[in-house]
C-alpha cells in the first residue's frame, strides 16, 4: 500500500510531552541482557512488542501515545521526520522497562533523492552502483531517523502484468541474487548498528512474483524444483548478504497462504536456512487468513501466524487482540511468543537502540530546519547511477546521439511530468525536486538549441483507468487529464513538430500503472498515446521515442515507428538531466534488459531461461507441431541481457582452459572483446551456462557471471570467467543440490541471444 498520503499526517505528529527521565543503556551482553529484559516483562508488554502500527490508518493519534507510553507497540511505520519520531521514542521510554521502538519505511529506491525504479537500476547491470544506491538511500533514511526499510523486493517477476514487476529487479534468478545483495550492503553499511545505515528486510517471502495471471495477491502454484532453482535464491542471497528480517508474502503457495506457512517461516528459513533475524507479516495479512479460507476468526488467524512464525504483525490488531486469550487458554504456547519477543528485542539491540534509542533521531538542536532542503539531496548521485540504467533498443541510421543545435520538440504526457519520472514507492520523494525530460533537455541544449514543447495527449483517456490510478495513490492528483480532446491535443503537437528538427517522444505508463495492485492485460502504450505516436511518424520527421514504464511493454508497432528507441523506466530525481546526458552523447548508454520484452502479452510467460523441451522451435525453420505461435512471431522483441551502444563490440570465441572439469576444480573461459566503434563506452559481457543432459531438463540457458568493462575505442580486453562445480549445481527431483556429470555448454555475449559458445565435461 503506497503511504505517501500519510506524510502530512506524520507531520502533525509531534508530542507535547517529552521524555523527562533518565535512560540508562544496558551493561550486560546481548544475550544476558534480553533474557534478564524478558524475565521482567508481562504478557502485554510481550504481545506490545510484536505489534507493528501503521501510522494514520491504524490508529488515533492518542491511542499511538497511550500504546507507545503502555509499553504496548514494538514499532512502527511511516513517519519520516525527527521531530515526530523523536517524540513517539520519548512516549516509548516512559513505558516501565523503557525498551526503545524503531521506525520503518519502505525505502525502495530512495529516501529524499530518488534513484530510477529497481527495475531499472538492475538494468545497469552495476553492482557497485546499486550499492551506491543502498548507501546513499540509507544515510538519507537514517538521517530522517528511519531504523528499518521494507526492501529490497527481490521477488522473481517472469509476468509483466504484475505491476509490482517495477519494484524488483527482474526476471532472473542470479541478477536478482546479486542486485538484491549490493542493495543490503548499501542499506546497512559496514554495520548494521551504526548511525547512518538502516536495517533492510527483505521482501516479499516467498515467491509473490509469481502470481497467477499476473494479478496482484493471486495464488502461486509452483513445483518444488522451480522454486528451489529460481524463486528462492535471491531471499538466501539477501539474508547471506546479511539482511535482518524478511516481509512475509501476501500469496499463497501451493495453497497455503505465506503468512500461516510453517514449511516457509520455520522448515525453510529457519531451520534449511538457519536464519536469525526478524519476520513481519506484510499489511494486514494476518487477518487476511480469513479471507483465505484457511482461519475462522481473527483468534485463529493470530495464532496460525504465530505458530508458523510472524514476529511482527504489521497493521493489524490480530496480536494484540487474540494473543492475551490464546495464551491463557493454552491454545498457543507461551514458547512461540516468546520466540517471536527475542527476535524483536533482538532487531533492536542490533540496530544499537538499547545503546542509544535516539541513534538515527538525533539531538534536537541538530534538526535540519527544513526536511526537504536542496542540501540533502544527492543529486550527482542520481544522475550518475540514473544514467547507467537506460537501455537503448533501437537507433536506426545513428539518429542518436542528438545534436545540440536546431529545433527540437519534445512532445508526450510523460515529457513534462514531475511526478512520474519519480516511480512508484517514491519514499518521501518531492515531485517538484526532480528534473522532467524537458528540464533536462533544455539544460543540456542552453542556448545551443531552441526547445519545444507540446503534451499530445493524455495518458490514457481511458476513465476508469484514471479513476483507478487517482485512488491508488491517495493525493488524487497522480493523472489530470487535459480538458482537451485527444485531436486538439494531436494538432497542437503537430504543430510543433512541424518546425522542430527532431521529435523527442515521451511516452508510456504513468507510474500508477506499474504499481502494488495495478495489474494490467495489456501491455501496450495506451491508445491515446499510439494515435499520438502515429501522427508523429507521419511527420516523416526523425522520430525519437523516450519509454517510461515499470514493466516491459509490447512494442512492436513502435519498433517499426521509430527512430530510435530509449528505455529509461522512472530514472529518479535527476531523470531528465541522466536522459539528456544519453540523447546527447554526454554519456554513451551501457544499459541492458534485466527482463524479456516480449512483442505482445499473449506470449506471457516469456522468460530467456526456460526449461529446454521436445519440440522447440528453430529459429528460421517453421513447421508444424513445434512449439510455437502460428500467429506471431515466437522470439521475443527485446531479449533478457539486450541494450545497444553509440560504440560497437565484438567477441571473439569463447577460449577455455580446459575441455574438462573436475569435481572441485575450475575452469577458465574468456573472450576477447574488442571496441570497434569510434567512442568509448561501457557494455556488460555475460555468461550463461547450460546442462545438456540430466536427470531433469534443464534450461536451456542460465546466467551465472557478468563483468561490466569500459573500453576505449579500438581497445580489446581478455574477460575472463571462472566456471566451478557450484555453478553448475541445481535442485533435482529429490531436492538435492548436485551438479550432475556430462556435457555442459559455456556461452558467452553481449546478450542472451547474441553468444559465442564453447563446451567442457564435468567429470
Ligand atoms: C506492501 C509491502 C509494503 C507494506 C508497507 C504493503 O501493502 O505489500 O511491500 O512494505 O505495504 O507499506
């Protein structure tokens, strides 16, 4: 549920009274310390301590201070300034054991500064960068006296139509895995417990990327081996890199919702993973069971939750309500809270707020005199990173990079907007602090260059649709259509275009569109934009379009449309001067798809490492009973890995260093890659794998390595690879993680379709 209507509330937070007394940290170790803390609490200050507020929807602002002051709320979520925290902390610690609370948010892809939209950033294929993100999101969220962020989301998306697709890092397994890695590190900083960093949990366990039709909250079904193989890494991944908690899915698995999931919170994680840290049930799923069919009443809901491992209860009085007479009736044993107690109490002492519960809070007298000031952006940062994650999919003739001169338009309803170009979960994020395309444009351009303008159409004119997108993000205010008709608005862009050079077109989603809850079946721009698109063609004048958009789009008719093709998702903050750097040639763009763009929803699922099957299909040779599209092309339009450069690469074969590997052993395998384009420019050289013969059928290509490389022009570099026996392991039908003997494949390209291959024996 996206919070930024909450913002204002949160504001108008502030106590009255503040925390007089005396607070003294704790002398004893972490151990003794929350055992002696346990044996002095009472069942309600326990049950106080798993219970997760939600400020605004919750509760009233009195209840918030009587439960903090009772020792009855653990923590909470959604308010972003000191003052307001500072207060609520005072309230906590005039409980009786004045144990401190902590602050939550979901800080996805930025706190104040906005970085492009996860997906986005996984299109950059640069790990340090996403780190760069993490940190600079995590000292940002620390400095607005946040504890906690409810991200990553490193949930597999494989179904475009999932709005949430956006806000993780894409279709495969092994860059989600690293992604969501570097994203933890940045977040939590060289340690968890110090000033600057917040905790990350992780999100949303397990596998709600899955659900069925795309549909958001849909059921999962899956087999064993899939998840085993693709879904679950990158949660271990996170928690390996040290995440502290995990948010419990919203789905069900194989008919068992997540958040009453024994085999999930206690067989997997806790035991087949021995993680130690926190589990937060996502909002309101606890009392969700009973819509799932599987409680009778909230009492039941809370303790199957309970018993399958929820610590926290997020926005739900499930806990604090069925808890007291669950116990006393024996119906849940005091042991199963008294775990979830220590996690919690745990969670705290790590975050160093039983050492000093006004650690990222601060003193008073250090408030920032305006939370939103300019000075607490990290603008360089954002348009560096920012610029990294734009993928350019198509430039026929070299029509970019743009020249600074001439008449240029800029046309499109996503070309001027502010809001959008910051991305859903936009944390507290400022629309007006961010640089629209046109902004950028115009900067980049001075007086180089003269600059258009024209909107060209809504959107979408569909009324439902913007009713919908109007009430996800509760300011109202997401999409103002334009009172003109779609023709008024066409002719005035026509007009335009008629005395610009070039025609820049800023088109796609609105960012609602790729959102929590917005599922779409379709995923073709909407058709007030493709009128205005092919009015533009019609120009015959050089086309350019800009893509913004939070899931791949169907854009086949586009393809044949266009110029030049750029897609740029939601770039953040400094969107518009990261896309005027790439138009420009300021900087070369190195980004690549972190997930298939396929040519029509129809084809969905589409993924590049599908299993491999008896009757594929061979590109170029159509025949009967294949499988195959009789009416459509089957390839994908963009594949998994693809992005193009203003400089051209080549690869040379893939050279190994052996045609045998054994069990333990490594192997070496490389390729020259030369810069035979006249510009310097990054690309991303990837390495896929695939088992040709085994007790399953394996896909028939997984990445499993990539190296981001710089090459001047006319520059060549040896990139090597070491291949061992653990990349070549996966789960069989007995859930074993074996790497079987026998043939594998090495591939290695710029792309998932566009390799060099070679092959070794794993003996
Ligand atoms: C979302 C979570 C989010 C939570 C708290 C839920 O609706 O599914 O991803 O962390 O709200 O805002």
């Amino acid at each position: 549920m996206n919070k930024l209507y909450l913002l204002g509330l949160a504001a108008s937070l502030a106590l009255n009274t503040s925390f007089a007394g005396t607070y003294t940290p704790p002398a004893q170790g972490k151990d003794a310390f929350i055992d002696s803390l346990m044996s002095r609490m009472t069942l309600s200050e326990k049950i106080g301590q798993l219970r997760l507020i939600s400020i605004g929807p919750e509760m009233t602002l009195a209840q918030i201070q009587n439960e903090l002051a009772a020792g009855h709320i653990g923590a909470t979520f959604n308010s972003v300034v000191p003052w307001d925290n500072r207060a609520m902390q005072d309230a906590a610690l005039r409980s009786r054991l004045q144990i401190p609370m902590f602050f939550a948010y979901d800080v996805i892809h930025g706190q104040r500064t906005m970085f492009p939209i996860s997906l986005g950033l996984a299109a950059s294929w640069d790990v340090a960068a996403v780190a760069r993100v993490g940190r600079v999101a995590g000292s940002e969220a620390s400095a607005d006296s946040l504890d906690m962020t409810y991200g990553p989301m490193v949930d597999i998306a494989r179904d475009p139509r999932w709005g949430r697709t956006s806000e993780g890092f894409g279709e495969d397994t092994y860059l989600v895995s690293r992604m969501g890695e570097a994203m933890v590190h940045g977040f939590q900083g060289e340690d968890v417990s110090h000033a600057d960093s917040i905790m990350s949990i992780v999100k949303h366990f397990a596998l709600y990327g899955a659900v069925e039709g795309g549909r958001d909250y849909n059921v999962v079904d899956m087999s064993p081996q899939r998840m085993y193989n693709d879904y679950l890494p990158p949660y271990h991944a996170a928690l390996k890199a040290g995440a502290g908690g995990v948010m419990v899915a919203l789905n069900s698995i194989n008919g068992v919702p997540a958040t009453s999931n024994t085999w999930l919170m206690q067989d997997l994680l806790r035991k087949t993973w021995g993680f130690k840290g926190l589990t937060v049930s996502d909002h309101g799923a606890i009392l969700e069971l009973i819509k799932h069919g599987v409680a009778v009443d909230a009492n039941d809901a809370a303790r199957q939750a309970i018993k399958a491992g929820i610590d926290q209860s997020m926005n739900d009085q499930a806990y604090g309500v069925a808890l007291p007479a669950l116990i006393k009736a024996g119906k849940v044993p005091q042991g199963e809270v008294d775990s979830a107690v220590r996690e919690v109490l745990s969670t705290k002492w790590d975050l160093g707020l039983f050492a000093d519960p006004y650690r990222r809070i601060g003193k008073p007298e250090n408030d920032p005199a305006d939370i939103n000031a300019e000075n607490r952006l990290h603008r360089e940062a954002a348009r560096d990173v920012a610029r990294r994650t734009l993928v350019l999919l198509k430039n026929a003739n070299h029509v970019l990079p743009l020249k600074k001169q001439g008449t240029l338009a800029v046309i499109g309803p996503l070309g001027d907007s502010h809001t959008d170009m910051l991305g859903s979960w936009s944390a507290a994020g400022l629309p007006r602090q961010t640089v629209t395309l046109l902004d950028g444009i115009r900067t980049a351009v001075g007086d180089q260059a003269k600059v258009l303008y024209a909107r060209g159409a809504n959107i979408t004119d569909d009324r439902n649709s913007i009713v919908f997108l109007n009430n996800i993000i509760l300011d109202h205010t997401e999409v103002q259509p334009d009172p003109r008709t779609a023709q008024e608005m066409i002719d005035e862009a026509l007009k335009v275009a008629a005395s610009a050079d070039v025609i820049i077109a800023a088109v796609g989603e609105s960012r609602g569109m790729s959102h929590e809850s917005a599922s779409r079946t379709s995923l073709a721009i909407p058709n007030t934009q493709r009128q205005l698109i092919t009015a533009l063609r019609a120009t015959g004048k050089p086309l350019v379009l800009v893509l913004m958009n939070g899931r791949p789009l169907s854009l086949e008719r586009e393809n044949q449309q266009a110029d030049a093709l750029l897609e740029t998702w939601f770039a953040g903050t400094e969107g518009g001067n990261a896309i005027a750097d790439v138009l420009f040639g300021d900087y070369n763009p190195s980004g690549k798809l972190p997930i298939t763009f396929p040519r029509s929803v129809g084809q969905i699922p589409m993924y590049y490492n599908h299993p491999t099957i008896g009757r594929p299909v061979e590109p170029g040779k159509p025949g009967n009973y294949r499988s195959q599209y009789f009416d459509a092309d089957t390839s994908p339009l963009y594949p998994f890995g693809y992005g193009l450069s203003y400089t051209q690469f080549s690869v040379s074969g893939v050279a190994l260093s052996s045609t045998t590997l054994k069990g333990g052993g490594t192997l070496d395998a490389s390729v020259m890659v030369s810069n035979t384009g006249t510009l310097a420019g990054e690309t991303t050289v990837q390495l896929y794998l695939h088992d040709k013969t085994a007790s399953m059928a394996r896909p028939i290509k997984e990445l499993k390595g990539f190296q981001k490389i710089l090459l001047q022009p006319g520059e060549q570099r040896q990139v090597h690879f070491t291949v061992d026996e653990n990349m070549l392991k996966f789960y069989n039908q007995q859930l074993q993680h074996v790497a079987e003997p026998g043939e594998f494949d090495v591939q290695i390209g710029l792309d998932s379709q566009d390799v060099q291959q070679a092959s070794f024996n794993l003996l």
